[in-house]
DNA sequence: GCGACAG
DNA sequence: ATCTTGTCGC
C-alpha cells in the first residue's frame, strides 16, 4: 500500500506540489457520508525540532465523551512551509490512526481542508490518504478573503478563493476569533459547518480540538486520567 | 519586486 | 508549532 512514510522521503517542494495537484483532483466536496456516531479530533504536537507527535481523539457525538485515542511519535521529515503543511504532519497522523481500535466516522483536523491555495490542505490530504470523511479546522487563515463575521455563536460568513467559496469563518462562540471551516473530504460546507458546531460546547474549539491538542502538546497528561481504557 | 503565509 | 503567568473583561 501507498505509503508516504517512505515514498514521501527526500520529496523536494516543486515534487511535492505536483502530488498536491494530481491528489487534489480525488478530493471529494459532496456529502458521502455513512451514519455519523463517532468523530475524532487531530492534531500533531512537537516535542522538540525533530520530534512530531500525533493524537487522535474518538468522541461519541451524543455526549462528546471520549471513547478511544492513540499517539504516534516520529522525526519530523521536513521544515514548515505554508501550503505544505500535510506533507510534515500525514505521516504520524496515519501512523496514530492505524493504533486506533475504532475507526471514527468523520475526522475534524487542525488545518485546512481545501482552503488551500491547491484544495488540498491536511485534512483533505489526510481523507485522500486515508478514504475517511474529513473536515478542516483551522484556527487562522491560510488562503481566501471574507467580510466581517456577525458576533453570533453559529454565524458565519463564505471564504472565497479565486471566485470560488472554499470554507466558511465560523464564530463558534460570541467574541471570540472565528475559527476558519472547509470541507476535507467527503462532506460538504454546510454539512461540516453542521458536525462543527455539533462539536462545540462552551468554549471557541470544538472538543475534538481540544481534546487532541490537550494530548498532543504534551502538557496535560492530566487529560489522559479522564480517557478511557485501552485493550 | 513586495507582502502573505494552516501548524 | 513553540517560548510562558497572571490578568483584564464579558
């Protein structure tokens, strides 16, 4: 099986931005989804400059509790470039989510999905690779313009791209910093503005985010007390 | 040529 | 992403 572990090994960025466009044609922005039970937060962590950690993080979507987890550690194989960002983060991410016993229905990633400048951000990358439906969810801009958010939790405006509406800027909660929304793949915007806001509570990231970042930033090892256990 | 630029 | 505590405001 394709496995960009290796075959992403010594990738130069003019090659990697090829496999962006070829990839990019795969990614699909309709609803192709199963029953929605369960969804998983992504999100990769540093150690240090060479070391990347992944975590997942499977949540009921009734009650938003934690069911499963998994982390994965490897060396990081190449240097932040905006746009490239998948190419840093897939790796451990797939490596986390093959150590998960239950396979979520829908991944919300950390990023973007195709509000890219290629349409094919971590989260589209990481549902191209993985054949799971995947949302973007990415705390800052990467691509696109938009006007003002209305201060409403829910409200939220079209980002555009080239005429085209590639996400949405989605206040997930009243003075707050929107959090910038696209589809990954398999779902659509609003459908993934709808799973969005699903996930959220009381604060500015939906749990699966926050649950995710909590394990993968290393501090709060507190939050693993409350997971579940494994077998 | 001059900015902008997910995590 | 990461370095880092308390503090101002709804």
């Amino acid at each position: 099986m394709y496995d960009p572990t290796s075959d992403w090994k010594d990738l130069t960025p003019q090659q990697a931005i090829q496999l962006q466009q070829q990839s990019a044609s795969q990614v699909i922005t309709r609803d192709d989804l199963p029953t929605i039970t369960t969804v998983a937060g992504v999100d990769v962590g540093f150690e240090n400059r060479d070391i990347a950690r992944a975590a997942i993080v499977v949540l009921r979507l009734a009650d938003l509790k934690p069911i499963d987890y998994a982390i994965a550690r490897q060396p990081v194989p190449m240097p932040y470039i905006p746009g490239l960002l998948s190419f840093r983060e897939c790796p451990v991410i797939l490596e986390a989510l093959a150590k998960l016993d239950r396979k979520p229905d829908l991944l919300l990633c950390d990023g973007q999905g195709i509000a890219h400048p290629r349409r094919l951000g971590v989260a589209s990358h990481t549902g191209i690779l993985t054949g799971l439906p995947a949302i973007g969810v990415g705390k800052s801009r990467l691509t696109g313009t938009h006007g003002p958010v209305p201060d409403d939790k829910g409200a939220w405006v079209p980002l555009e791209d080239k005429g085209e509406t590639i996400g949405a800027v989605l206040r997930t909660r009243q003075g707050v910093k929107p959090l910038y929304i696209s589809p990954g793949h398999r779902i659509s915007l609003p459908t993934a503005i709808h799973y969005v806001m699903a996930c959220v509570t009381r604060y500015r990231l939906p749990e699966t985010t926050r649950w995710a970042d909590g394990i993968a930033s290393g501090r709060g090892w507190k939050w693993l007390d409350q997971l579940p256990e494994r077998r």
